[in-house]
C-alpha cells in the first residue's frame, strides 16, 4: 500500500525503463484495455456490421445491374467489396474522436494523462483500439462477400495484407477524428461535424465507383483522400493482384497515418483541458 | 494571505513536517483571460491531510490539475518532495494518485480490469500487480464485487474504486478533487472514513479540494481557503474558527432563586461580555424560561465554570447551557463576505453522475 515509497527522489535516479518500451507497452494497454470493453459487449460488434452488410447486399445488388460502372472484368459486388470494407472501418474510426470527448467529459482521459504514460502512447492507444474493431469488420465484410460468392480473390496471404490495410486505416481516421475532437470540444459539436466529415470522405474516393466518372475537381479531392489509397491497396489484393500501385498506396497512407497520429498527440491535451 | 497561528487546543499536525507537494506563485491565465489561479502559494507537509476549500469556480480543479501536470501554469512553479514538477513531469506522474471530481472508472470494465489497466500504465511489475489490486480493492471495502462491471455500482462504491484505483501505485500523495461531491449522506461519510483510515494507518499524504466545510473541517490537518483564484486565509480548522471572533454560551435560566432568596444582577468575569440578557419572560417566549447569550474571550468550553460561578453567586438558578461555535462557513463569510452557495453544484453534479451510470448501462 501507498506511504513509505521513497517517492519521487527515488523514481528519478530509479533506472528507468527506455522511453520506447514505456511508449509501446503504454499503446498496448489502452488498446487493451478497449479490447476488454469489446470482451464484455461484443454484441455491440455485430450490430455495427449490419450496416456494411446492408450497403453490399441492398446497394451493391441495386447498382450491379447497371453497365459500365466498374471495370468489366469484375462483377460490381467484387469492385465495392474493398470500398464497402473500407468504409466500415472509416466509420468505426471516425467516432473514436466522439468517445474521446465523452472520456473526457467524464475524468477517464484526465486520469490517463495524469500516469506517467508518455502522452502520444495514449492517442496510439486509441488508435490500435480502433483498429481492434476495424479488423473485426473487415472479417465480417470479407466473410460475407465470399459467402455470397462475389468472386474476389481468397488468398490468405493478401488477405493478411488487407488486414495490415484496415490497420492502417483505422488508425489514420481515428485519430484524425482525435484531431477534429480537439476543435469541436463537446460531444454535440463532435458528434455534428463527424457526421459532416464522413460523407465527403466516403463519396468523394474511388470506395464504390472509379473516380474517372467524376468531374475534375473531385476527382482531385479523391486523389487528396486517404482512403482512396486504402481502397486501391485492398482492391489490388483482393482483385486485380496488380501490385505496381501497392508500395504508393501504403506510403501514402502511412504517411497520413503518421502525420495525424503526431498531430492528434499534439492536440490531445487541448481536449482534456 | 492570512496565516494564523492562534495555537490553543488545536488538533495537532502529523509531526512529519517534510514537504510533500510546496507550491509557490502558482497562477494560470486561461486562453480566454480567465485569472483562474492567482499567486497561489502553499505547502503540504507529509502525512498530512491538506484541504482547499472554496466556492465552486474557485479554481480548485485548476490548482489540481496543475500540480498533476494536467495543464500547464501561466506562472509559479511546484515541487513534490523538492523535486521541480514541471522539469520532470512524468516522474513525479509516478508518484501521484489522482482522483477527478467526475467519474473516472470505466463502466464496461470490472473493478479487477479498471485497476489493472491503471496498474500497467503506473508500470507496477507483473509480480506485484495482483497482490496489489486486490489489497487496494479489500482496503476500500470492494473485494468482493472484483469482477463486477463498474456500471453496476452505486456512487459512492465508484468513489471509492476510484480512490482504489489511485492506490495501485501506492503514490506518496494522493489527490481527491471533490472527494464526496454527488454522493448520498450514507456513502459520504463511507468515503469520509476510508479517507481518514488511508491517512491515519498508512501515513498517506492526501490533498483535497472541496466546497464542503462539513468535510474540510472533518477530514484536514490543515485548510486553506479559496476564493476567486486566490487563498484568502489558511491554517487548521480550529485556528480558522478560532480567529472569527469569540464564541457564544447560552445560559438558560429556571423560575426563582434557589430558596426564594432575591437573586440580583449577574456580574461576568473580564473577558466576558452579555450579547444578549434577558430581563422575564415575555412575548414569543417558550416555556423554558428566560435566556441569557454571553460573548467569550477565549474557548467556550472553558468559560463555562466562570459563567456558571458568575450565576450562582448572583443566585440566578441555572438550568441549561450550551455553547455554540463558528464553523468554517462562518470563517469563509468573514473572509470573502459571502457564505458557500452549494445546493446547486451538489445537485447538478449528483445528476451527471446518475446519468452516466444510466448512460453505461
Ligand atoms: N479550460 C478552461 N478554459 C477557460 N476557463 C476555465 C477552464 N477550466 C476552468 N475554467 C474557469 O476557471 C475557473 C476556475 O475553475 P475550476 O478550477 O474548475 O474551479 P473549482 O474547481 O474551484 O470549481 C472557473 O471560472 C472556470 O469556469
Ligand atoms: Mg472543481
């Protein structure tokens, strides 16, 4: 119990562990403290995978029939299966940043930032916490799409790949959600502008058409868009298994990735105070 | 800032007298302008139990926060144990336990899982973290909901697996923001007295915040009150009452002299003064009989002997006295000439808090 410590003396000449392994055995406890939460609720799990079973099943049977959308050599369910994957995952991650404010409207975040955790390992935390939930969408999606024999490729290999995809995915919409939090302040405010993020995101990026249908300008906003680069590297590996676009694709989405988790760490104390 | 050092019958301080937490010109300017805290300055010795004490909007959480490292001061600087804070924020992370004024369990987790997640994060070796949460979770009167999620939990047992939760790195201080603040009377007292066993058996240093004079005047060694961002007075309860002003002796009289003797006028000792004396009875007046309210120098109790000598020399039949005594409401009105408002913030906060648990569930 507390008391006899000899306290802060101590703990600075205390050999301390390196900052590093401080850092990832911190990201891995708030991830796991989530992969707990999803332990004693995980009905919740397959609630959030009717949407995406929905919009292949309603939307990708309703689209299939018409001609030219997609490249004619897949069926149009094959060419959605990675954009409707993808965007699963955006909108799981996309409200991270919503939990983030409800953390902290309680005194969870402010009790996070008070442990000697160093302050990004919290936002990777959360970020590897999405992506807990961001693969058991995919599996769900990918599961589905094979069951109703959309004909994507069924390699286990690429599809390991795909899940270092929705990995990178969610880690880069949740904490770009971390960042939006920190503008937005409260939860209502929060829960508005991710609702009025999410649409753009979606529709404009090549998730359930190719961009070349679109006019100029928005086809730049959807070159602009990282998921864009995730749906292309999902498509190549579950599709087309054309993998000169592959290594681009994940830079850049590495890139985005790694640029907003270093932001949100930034930020983050912006939201608690 | 007042320091009063009026030292008769004053509960004594821990001898202990090495600084736990010493604060020095503390002042945090919020973006917006806000003077929040203003030149505050302070200093927790160990082993004690320090409160602050203040209207809400004070700036209490504020002070809190910025010994934690939450939110960086505008000005000042802070020490845990001579060690500079804000050049070392995450070592003396290491040794601090924090309990925020809002809900800060997760209740989709069990007790067991909240304090073990807290553990690793505070870096306790994989040996010791079992032994541990299940020490602090018995030592808080929870072991045996360990494996209850939280959101099942009333207020005041989250209270007290926040409190828990804040012991797994047994710090050399513990911080309460609002220890007691949305709970029942029943559970308030609950958490009133593991906060005194947690000082008083393990010698933990605890720093507190509060609107309630009931429980800073209950729990602390040592009080300094806050008004407006800044301390307006501090020293122990008994010293702050002491220095409001004398207390009061209520002399209630019976019928007659003793023996139908002509009782004549009472005469007080030096020191003592008549507020109020009553002549007979008169209008408004219960049946008690007649009532005489005297003004004392020092401590009531010990004028009690005098006034009663006083009385029946002048062969005036006493019946009963009692003596009242300023509380440390009293003492905030005589410093910032207006008294606590507390109903409203206790309600609002006792509603967030049914709310989450309704959110939770
Ligand atoms: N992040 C913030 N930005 C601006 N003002 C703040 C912020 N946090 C608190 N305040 C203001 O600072 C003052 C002191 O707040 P606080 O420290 O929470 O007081 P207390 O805990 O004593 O109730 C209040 O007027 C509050 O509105
Ligand atoms: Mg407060």
């Amino acid at each position: 119990m507390p008391g006899e410590s000899n306290a802060v003396a101590g703990v600075l000449h205390e050999r301390q562990r390196p900052v590093l392994l401080r850092f990832v055995t911190s990201s891995l406890v708030v991830a796991e403290m989530e992969a707990r939460k999803i332990k004693h609720a995980s009905s919740e799990l397959w609630i959030r995978a009717i949407q995406p079973a929905l919009w292949l099943l309603v939307f990708g049977s309703a689209l299939a029939g018409v001609r030219d959308i997609a490249p004619s050599q897949f069926s149009y369910m094959a060419f959605i299966t990675p954009g409707i994957l993808s965007q699963s995952v955006l909108f799981i991650a996309i409200f991270y940043g919503v939990t983030l404010v409800w953390e902290r409207d309680l005194g969870l975040l402010n009790k996070l930032l008070a442990t000697p955790a160093p302050r990004p390992s919290i936002v990777v935390g959360k970020a590897l916490a999405a992506s807990i939930r961001g693969v058991f969408q995919g599996l769900l999606v990918l599961a589905l799409s094979i069951a109703i024999g959309t004909g994507i490729s069924v390699n286990l290999l690429y599809i390991l790949g795909v899940f270092g995809v929705v990995i990178l995915l969610a880690m880069c919409f949740s904490s770009l959600s971390m960042v939006i939090a920190s503008l937005a302040r409260t939860r209502d405010r929060m829960m508005g502008l991710s609702q009025v993020i999410i649409f753009p995101l979606f529709f404009a990026s090549n998730a359930i058409y190719p961009t070349q249908i679109m006019p100029e300008w928005l086809q730049l906003v959807a070159k602009a868009n990282p998921l864009s680069y995730g749906v292309q590297a999902v498509r190549s590996l579950l599709l087309t298994q054309n993998f000169t676009m592959l290594p681009t694709d994940l830079a850049v989405l590495a890139g985005y990735t790694l640029g907003l988790l270093s932001l949100a760490s930034l930020v983050l104390r912006r939201i608690a105070s | 800032m007042a320091e009063l050092t009026t030292g008769q019958g004053v509960a004594p301080s821990p001898p202990a007298l090495k600084s736990a937490v010493r604060v020095e010109g503390l002042t945090k300017v919020y973006p917006n302008g806000l003077r929040a805290v203003d030149s505050v300055s302070f200093d927790v010795k160990e082993g004690e139990v320090f409160g602050l004490l203040g209207p809400n909007g004070a700036g209490k959480t504020t002070v809190i926060k910025s010994i934690l490292t939450l939110t960086s001061p505008t000005s000042g600087r802070i020490f845990i144990r001579s060690v500079d804070a804000l050049a070392n924020q995450a070592a003396v992370r290491q040794v601090m336990g924090y309990v925020p004024q809002e809900v800060s369990v997760d209740g989709d987790l069990t007790a067991y899982e909240n304090l073990l997640i807290f553990s690793k994060l505070y870096y306790v070796d994989r040996a010791e973290r079992g032994t541990r949460i299940r020490e602090a979770l018995r030592y808080m009167g929870l072991d045996e909901r360990s494996d209850d999620l939280v959101k099942t939990f009333s207020g005041g047992m989250m209270r007290r697996l926040e409190i828990a939760q804040a012991l797994v790195n047994r710090p050399s201080v513990l911080f309460l923001d609002e220890p007691s603040i949305g709970l029942d009377p029943a559970a308030r007292l609950e958490v009133w007295r593991h906060v005194r066993k947690l000082n008083e058996e393990l010698r933990t240093t605890i720093f507190l915040t509060t609107h309630d004079m009931l429980e800073a005047d209950r729990l602390c060694h040592r009080i300094a009150i806050m008004n407006a961002g800044k301390i307006v007075v501090s020293g122990s309860p008994d010293e702050l009452k002491a220095g409001v002003g004398r207390e009061l002796v209520s002399v209630r009289m019976g019928g007659g002299g003793p023996g139908g003797l002509e009782s004549g006028p009472v005469v007080l000792p030096p020191g003592f003064e008549f507020m109020k004396q009553d002549d007979g009875p008169g209008p408004g007046r219960g049946a008690g009989g007649r009532e005489d309210v005297i003004l004392v120098g020092g401590r009531a109790e010990e004028g009690v002997p005098q006034i009663v000598r006083a009385y029946e020399a002048a062969r005036v039949d006493v019946s009963s006295i009692s003596v009242s005594r300023p509380t440390l409401d009293d003492v905030f009105l005589k410093y910032t000439a207006t008294r606590i408002g507390e109903a409203e913030e206790f309600r609002q906060a006792k509603s967030a808090r049914r709310s989450f648990r309704k959110h939770a569930r």
